[in-house]
C-alpha cells in the first residue's frame, strides 16, 4: 500500500492490538474525540475562511459520529471508557513541530494531514488483518472518511499556503513523524510506535 509516511507498521501488530482489543477501541475512542477537537480548534483560529470552516464543521461531526461507533463497540464488548490518558504521539508532535505564530496554522494542518495518513495505515491494517470479523469490519467502515480526512487536510494546506511551502513543510514533519514512531513502543493503540517490532524498514520512496 502506498502511503505518505516513513515508516510501514508491520503486520504483527494486529496480532498484538488483537490480544485486547477493548484497549485498542477505549484508546481509539478518545483518539476520535481529540480529532473533532482538532477540527473545532481550526475553525476557532480561522474564523474568516468560510469554505474552510463548513469543511472543518463536517468533519468534527464525522469524528463525532466514529466517537460514538468505537464506544458503542467498546460497550458491546463489555468495556467503558474510561478518562482520557495523554496521547504521546500527537502531543509529541505537536511539541516538537517548534510551530512559530505564523507557521501555527499550517503546521496544524499538516499535523492532521500526518495523524489521519497514521490513523488511516493502522485501519488498512486491521480492515485486512484481524481475526475478529467485528474489528475487520469496524475499521473497514471507518476507513473512507479518515482517506477523506487524510487528502482534506493536505489539500487544505495547499491551498491556503501554496504548494511549495505545504509540501516543504509536509516534508519536514513526515520526517519529524517517522523519528516519534521510532522513539514509541510497539503496543496496542492506533498511535503506538515501533519500538520493539519485529520488523522496522523504512519505506522505498
Ligand atoms: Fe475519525
Ligand atoms: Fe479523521
């Protein structure tokens, strides 16, 4: 599968996430929540660009909508969610991205661009994967909107900053994004890292 990223998750890891899934969808759950919390952000930091919040308010509602899907499998699976631990990966990039006042909003993007093509490589992942024929068929369905989601943010950044600068900064923080991946353990959430996996190979770009 091609996708923007440094780093390809191995295959193992749905094996791993399999042996507790409730842990995997009570993390997801959360992950969802931050995602419609990211796109509210947006819309606050940019109040004129009227295209771009309409855009930004149907996606919060869609992560909203997968909020409530990963908790009602959660639920049906005799788990609850529970509080909101920190999630390292984000918070990690967001820390590092050294985003100055004028780079904050595209840098944002861009970072939404990164965390939904992650997202987006672990549904692939489990849609194909897992041996629970519900997991299979969960991520299966989730999967089109954050695709969408991935090519949103990246055309977004595009198209308010142009090209060149999007992509350069794309580039840079693709690479930040493989260092963090390298630097996390391999465990059971979507935004694990690859430390301790059994395969680690760069992607051939
Ligand atoms: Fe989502
Ligand atoms: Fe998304």
């Amino acid at each position: 599968m091609g996708f923007p990223l440094d780093y390809e998750t191995p295959r193992e890891w749905v094996a791993l996430v399999e042996r507790e899934p409730e842990r995997l969808l009570e993390d997801h759950a959360h992950c969802e929540l931050k995602a419609a919390s990211s796109a509210h952000a947006l819309i606050a930091k940019n109040p004129e660009r009227t295209e771009l919040v309409r855009d930004l308010a149907d996606i919060a509602i869609e992560e909203l909508e997968h909020f409530k899907i990963v908790v009602s499998e959660l639920e049906s699976r005799g788990g609850r969610l529970g509080e909101q631990s920190e999630n390292l990966y984000a918070a990690t990039l967001h820390r590092r991205s050294a985003s100055t006042r004028e780079s904050l909003v595209l840098d944002r993007l861009v970072i939404a661009h990164l965390i939904e093509a992650r997202s987006l490589e672990r549904f692939h992942l489990l849609a194909e994967h897992a041996t629970d024929g519900r997991l299979r068929e969960l991520f299966a369905e989730l999967l089109p909107s954050e695709a969408a989601h991935q090519g949103f943010y990246a055309k977004a950044a595009r198209s308010l900053f142009g090209r060149g600068a999007a992509e350069a900064r794309i580039a840079q923080l693709r690479q930040l994004e493989g260092e963090i991946m390298a630097s996390l353990p391999f465990d059971h959430t979507v935004h694990s890292g690859l430390v301790g996996a059994p395969e680690l190979a760069p992607v051939e770009r």
